[in-house]
C-alpha cells in the first residue's frame, strides 16, 4: 500500500466513499513537513488546501490588534481542519503553526470542491465535522472570557477525546506540559500545577510527555 492510500484510507471522512471516490482523493493529496515553530500559513495567507494532521500537533490562533494571542484549535494526529476557508475560497483567518514536528496531508481544493459537490458520504462528514467545529470555537470563547486557568487546561485537554474532530486519539494522548500551555494560553507551571491537581481528583494520569484521560466527560464540564 503507498503513502497516500494508507493515508486515505486510515481518514475518518474516507470510510462512506466509493472507490472512485476514494482514488479521487487519494490523488490529490501532497504531504508536507514542518519543523517546531514552523508556520503552515498566517492569518491573510491563501492557502488551497484541506489540511489533515498525518503525526505532529499545530495549533490554530490569532493575535488581536492589540497583542492578545487566542488559541481556537490545536489539531493531533488523524484531524483535518480548514474545511471552511476551503469552501468559502478566502484567505485564513489565523495562523497555523506547528508546535512540533509535524507531517500534513494536504487535499487541493479542485479535488476538495469534487468531492463536496459530488460525494454524498463526504458532505455527511463535512456536517458533523462543521457543527463539532462551531460548538469547539464558541466553547473557546467561554473559556477565555470565564474559566480559571486550570478549567482551561481541563477543557482543552477534553477536546482531544472528541472522536470526530480527533478520530486517532483514544483514551491517552502524547503531548507535553509546554504544548498543552500553548494551547490553553497558560504558562508551562500552570500546566503542571492543574495536571497535578486533576490527577488528584482521579481525571487524569499524567506522566511525562503523556496524558492518560480517565473521565473525559468530567474534564469537559470542568469550571471549578
């Protein structure tokens, strides 16, 4: 099997495709590689593609006029993301940048648009992935305006066992207390102090470089 059919083939939104379907995919990807730090796109930058995380961990955020830095996103292993710039062909409201080394999968968006406007099971992945993607954005909003920082660190680790947005992850997840503080906008020792305390309270194992989720309904109602 090449590269790009396990890559297919292995995407939660290629199990209701037909053959032609699935081989038209399967062409139209390319797979590129960023370093720590690297920029996959700024805000305002036009990038045609639809982007699926092969190994690695971006993060999706903005920085206000004034300085402010807003997480939305990070994306893990097995998630696509960028679904609507790629419908609405405009420019990306937001930086991505990978916080490891990262390997993406990209789908052009001739073969995107194929699909959208072609595939049935495609357009009913697209409508899960969307409306897990809306509530995922304004969820973030929340925890920037009202939740305390370990709440924050809580839910943001809670996104990561969403099996539509991050179909690859399962009850534990690798990532560090540096790369879970981007995404939460924490600092690193805010982040050990809150894993801490919700292993404590029996959420969590966390080792090093690794996060066992034991109840991951209860990190996601987090607000304590």
């Amino acid at each position: 099997m090449s590269a790009k059919d396990a890559i297919v083939r292995s995407a939660l939104w290629a199990r209701e495709l037909t053959g032609e379907e699935l081989e038209r995919a399967k062409h139209g990807l390319v797979e590129r590689h960023y370093l720590k730090g690297g920029y996959v796109c700024h805000q305002g930058d036009r990038l045609d593609y639809w982007t699926g995380v092969i190994d690695g961990l971006v993060k999706i955020s903005v920085i206000s006029a004034a300085g402010k830095a807003m997480t939305f996103a990070g994306a893990a292993a097995g998630s696509w993301f960028g679904e609507g710039s790629v419908l609405k062909d405009e420019p990306r409201k937001y930086d991505v940048v990978a916080i490891r080394d990262t390997r993406l999968a990209m789908m052009q968006r001739t073969t995107f648009m194929w699909l959208y406007e072609n595939s049935k099971g495609f357009n009913r992945f697209l409508v899960r992935q969307l409306n897990e993607r809306l509530g995922q954005f304004i969820a973030t909003i929340e925890y920037d305006r009202i939740l305390n920082p370990k709440a924050r660190v809580a839910r943001n680790l809670a996104w990561f066992f969403n099996p539509v947005l991050y179909p690859a992850v399962e009850n534990e997840i690798e990532i560090s207390q540096e790369e879970l503080g981007l995404l939460a906008g924490v600092s690193r020792q805010v982040v050990n102090k809150a894993l801490r305390e919700l292993e404590e309270e029996g959420l969590l194992r966390a080792t090093h470089g690794r996060i066992t989720v034991l109840k991951p309904d209860a990190l996601g109602q987090y607000d304590t």
